[in-house]
C-alpha cells in the first residue's frame, strides 16, 4: 500500500485483517517526501496468511475497500 502519509492507515488495515482471521506474518513501513511538494507518503508491506477457506478476490475486495477509505493505492504479489 502506498499514499499520503495521515493517521490511522495500520490501524486501519491491520484492524481488517484481523477482524477477518488474516495473520501478519511480516510488516514493513517507510515514510518518504514526494520530491516536488515534500508530501510525506507512507508504504507498507505486508506478508499474510490467510485461512484457508478465503478466497483471494475476497481479501483483494476487502483490501481495496480499506484502500479507498484511506486513498491509498494496494498493490497484490502472490507468493510462490
């Protein structure tokens, strides 16, 4: 995930996942400054585990709902 750094976005994302059984297996953050404006944006990267009966468009509708709320952009890798 990736946006305008601002309150509440890994309470807000971490809450998701685990009101919905995911587990954060790894996160990292970095706060940066947009060259032109000095915006602060804020990135996370995450490793989840999922149950196993959760379907993956079910995690990515979900994210995006949390992405919208917060105006970030979410980006899906899946792990091989």
């Amino acid at each position: 995930m990736e946006g305008i750094d601002k309150c509440g976005i890994v309470y807000k994302t971490s809450s998701y996942l685990a009101w919905h059984k995911i587990n954060i297996v790894s996160l990292t953050s970095q706060k940066k400054f947009a060259p032109q404006s000095g915006t602060g944006i804020y990135s996370i990267a995450l490793e989840v585990e999922t149950p196993e009966d959760m379907i993956t468009h079910e995690l990515r509708r979900g994210l995006h709902e949390v992405d919208e709320e917060l105006h970030m952009d979410i980006y899906f890798a899946a792990k091989s």
